[in-house]
C-alpha cells in the first residue's frame, strides 16, 4: 500500500496554507464588513475541505480491506502515484458516503443461514417447516422476511420429505401477505394441485368489478404475477375496460399469463385509436402467437422464479 495516496499531504495542506494566506491578506483589508465575510467564507471552506479529508481515508481504509482479499483487483484500479492529482475546488460539493460493504455482506451471509435453517431437518431444532417460517416472520414482518421465506419454499418444491403437502396447505392458511400466498400456491400446483393457486385466482377476480380504475390495476398486477392460463381468462374481459391505463394493464398481465386462446382479443386493440395501447397490443400479440392454446396451464419452476420476492 505504499502507493496510496497520501490525501493529507497532497490535498488538505496546500489548501489550507492557500486558505492561510489569503486569510492573512484579509487582515489588511479596509473594508470591514466585507473583511469578516470573506473571513467566514474561509473558514467554512476549511472545515468542508477537513470533513472531505476525513471521508477520503475512511474510503482507504476500507480499500485497504478489500485489498487483503483481491490484491489482483486493487492493483488494476488503484491511482497512479506518480500522476498528477487535480485539487478539487474547496466549494464543491461533499460526495455522497458509500455503502458500508461489511453490513451488506453480513446481511447477505445471515439470509443464507436463515434459508438453510429453513430448509434443514435437525436434532437441534425440532420444528416443522411451517413453525419455523412463522417464528422467522413474527419477528422479521419486513420484505426480507417475506422473500427468504418465499425463496426458501420454491427451494423445497421437490422436497416433500422437509415441506409436505399439508405443511404448505398451514402456512398458506396462517399468512395474509399476497407474495407469499401466491408462491405456496403456485409450489403446490407444480405439484400436481392448483386449488390453492385457483382460490387465489378467485379473490384476485373479485377486485376486477370494483369502481376504483386502481383497485382493477392492482387486482391485474397480482393476477399477472400467477404466470397461469386460469388467471388470464379473468384478465381478458378487461381488454375492454373504459380506463385506458387498466385497458394497458390487462395487455401487460395477458402477456404474462395468456396463449393463443387469448390472441384474437389481444389483436382486436392493434388498431385502437389510442398509440399506447395500439403498440403494447402489437407486443402482447407478438408474444401470445408463439405459444400453444396449452402453454401456461401447467405452472414450471422458471415461472415463480420471475415473480419471487427480492431479498434486499
């Protein structure tokens, strides 16, 4: 680390002895009004030039740590020692902090030790998939809570010895959140039973009658996120609804849950007056003509996977 540079001796001091200087050439001046102006001016100057300094060696510093992993990577993005280094000018603006990269890799490392005390039977905890999910959201009602324990069901898909059939059919019963209701139902069709993933359907379907143009918005968005030809059949009506931005949303959610059932109504807006929804039916259109009347009837892993929760 010979190399860094050293921000104290080739930033901060020459700006402040600048800074000196011209202070000492204030004291001369006649104008005294303007003399403790410029004076503060100074000041504050060097106190925003100490704080840039301070946050310039918290940055080494954590370069430094990088650097005992990847010495490789250090040495390719290192600065040139021997380079000229521009002094930036003392009223620029504070760059913003950096993230603190050791809470973000503890952040990671803890979500995976929770995904695997999720998905792993032990003499040391003897409770069940759906007891442990729930003690994990009791106390995590975030949307991290959520997504490890979405992520970790689709994991267990194939795994009925660690998530049975009836352990998926209580949590699915004992949670309120739509994500994850959503992604138990469509772990449980994967296996061969969608009336979990047909219920959830049906009360999604319920909000599409409503006088609110945003309540049918949202009810379309969570029908799209089914990836699955049931939703779609409620979808289609809204093709036709009198708000232009529900009219798009329902071309949006067809394009994700549709097949060639759905095209010819799909294509009946290719010549709507309005160019928004004339060009996303030319897209939805485009996309439906290349599957089946069978695709989507049958949910695959590929298609939760593209609606799961984020973990942060």
């Amino acid at each position: 680390m010979a190399n860094t540079p050293n921000f104290k001796q080739h930033f901060l001091l020459p700006a402040v002895i600048g800074a000196g200087l011209a202070y000492g050439a204030f004291i001369w001046s006649n104008d005294n009004t303007a003399q403790r102006e410029q004076i503060a001016e100074l000041e504050n100057r060097i106190v925003d030039l100490e704080l840039l300094l301070s946050q310039k060696e918290d940055e080494l510093q954590d370069a430094r740590f990088f650097a005992a992993g990847s010495l490789d990577s250090f040495e390719h993005t290192k600065p040139d020692a021997n380079a000229a280094t521009p002094a930036p000018s003392a009223t620029q603006s504070l760059p913003e902090p950096a993230p603190n990269k050791t809470l973000v890799r503890e952040s990671e490392a803890d979500s995976q030790q929770l995904l695997r005390d999720l998905g792993t039977l032990s003499d040391r905890d003897p409770r069940s998939f759906s007891e442990k999910a729930t003690a994990l959201l009791a106390g995590n009602l975030n949307k991290d809570g959520i997504a490890i324990v979405s992520k970790s069901v689709f994991e267990l898909a194939d795994n009925r010895e660690i998530l049975p059939d009836y352990e998926l059919e209580s949590l699915y019963q004992n949670q309120s959140n739509p994500d994850l209701k959503r992604v138990i139902a469509q772990v449980m069709s994967t296996r061969g039973d969608s009336r979990l993933l047909e219920k959830q359907i049906a009360r999604s379907q319920t909000n599409l009658s409503s006088d609110d143009p945003a309540v049918r918005q949202q009810a379309l968005v969570e029908l799209g996120k089914t990836r699955y030809a049931s939703a779609a059949n409620a979808i289609a009506p809204l093709l036709q609804d009198s708000n232009t931005n529900v009219k798009l949303d329902a071309l949006l959610a067809l394009k994700a849950t549709g097949n060639q059932n759905h095209l010819r109504q799909v294509e009946a807006l290719i010549d709507h007056p309005d160019p928004a929804v004339s060009w996303l039916a030319k897209e939805v259109a485009s996309s439906l003509q290349n599957l089946s009347d069978k695709a989507r009837t049958q949910l695959a892993g590929a298609d939760i996977v593209a609606e799961l929760p984020v973990i942060q």
